[in-house]
C-alpha cells in the first residue's frame, strides 16, 4: 500500500531550458553563453559539488564569474542562472488531490542559489510535506543514502513509497532498494498514469 510520494522536481515539476541563460550571455558578448555554457558542461563537477554541499555558494558564484570575466555581477548570474524554469502545470495540478491520500515529499538534486532565484516561489510547494533537497542533505541521487534519508522522514517501508523521476539511473537506484518507481517521460503520459493509479 502506498502511503508517500516521492516527487523529483526538475524536469518533472518544473522543466528547465539552460538556453534561456546562453541567450541572455550571447546578448551580453558574442558567443559568451556558448562559451559559457561549454566550459560548465566541461567542468560540470563543479556544479555537482555545489549540489551536495561541498563548496560554498560564494565559491561556486565566483568560479562561474571567473569564466565568464566578471562581465555580469553577482546578482545578475544568479539571476540568469536560475531563471531558467517553467511550470510543469499538467502535473502540479494534480497535487492538492494527491496530498489528501498520500505524504508528498520532494527530492531533489539541487542548489541553494536555484532555489532561492528560481524555483522557491513556486505556489506548489506548499502541498508537500517535506522537501529533501541535496545540498542540505550532502548527499546526490543517485546515492543510496540520499533515498534512506527520505524513507526514514515517515518511516516508511520501501514498498510503501512511489517515486517519480525522469532520470533513469536515479529511478533505478530508488528501485533497487524496494521503492515503487515511475519513469517521467512526459507530462501528458505522466498525468495520465497519476490519475488512473493513484487517484
């Protein structure tokens, strides 16, 4: 029997498109947002490390203004760098009804600066009833003991649990302990899965 949903956030609840960003550079410098954007996918464990906590927020902010030669201020990076989501309404839509029969919980590999620039204002949150957020945490999905935190918040058993996540890896790490999984592959598919098994 299920008793809690586990919610994935980006590209489930909130896609993201990180050429918003790259557009908004390109407007500053030709070809800063592709530069850019190359040397963050290069370099892309630093994004991880910020995600579990390992380097500070400062750090991070000015070994991205480094690369892009201070051209922008601390603000503005912040900015573009999290202005990047848009709501995912079709399935958000869908949590106030599930909140009444379920524990909702969302995790979710991500960062202070995302949260506080992009994505905390989101009306949504507040039908959850626990947020398990990386860079608080110190650990990242796919770590096993990033999915224990999260059963231990109700004491669930694994079985009790339904998770839902567009990374197949970090499904399948879920699944391997005795989670119940879904794989996102789009909302429509993913709505109508929702409404017809757990509704």
């Amino acid at each position: 029997m299920i008793k809690t949903i586990v919610f994935d956030l980006g590209n489930v609840l909130i896609p993201f498109d990180y050429s918003i960003m790259i557009n908004k550079l390109n407007n500053i410098q030709e070809n800063l947002g592709n530069y850019y954007y190359n040397w963050y996918k290069t370099n892309y464990h630093y994004h991880r490390d910020f995600e579990k906590g390992l380097i500070s927020e400062n750090e991070f902010i000015d070994l991205n203004l480094n690369t892009l030669n201070y051209l922008i201020d601390k603000n503005t990076f912040c900015k573009y760098y999290s202005e990047i989501f848009i709501e995912n309404r079709k399935v958000t839509s869908l949590l106030p009804e599930l909140k009444q029969k379920y524990k909702l919980v969302l995790l979710s590999n991500t960062n202070s600066i995302h949260k506080k620039f992009g994505w905390e204002q989101y009306k949504f949150l507040e039908n959850f009833d626990h947020l398990v957020l990386s860079y608080e945490v110190k650990y990242v999905k796919p770590e096993k003991e990033i999915y224990l935190h999260t059963q231990n918040i109700f004491s669930n058993q694994p079985q009790e649990i339904f998770y839902i996540d567009d990374v197949l890896e970090y499904i399948q790490a879920a699944h391997n302990i005795g989670w119940n999984t879904y794989h996102f592959d789009n909302e429509e598919n993913c709505k109508k899965y929702i409404t017809n098994n757990l509704l």
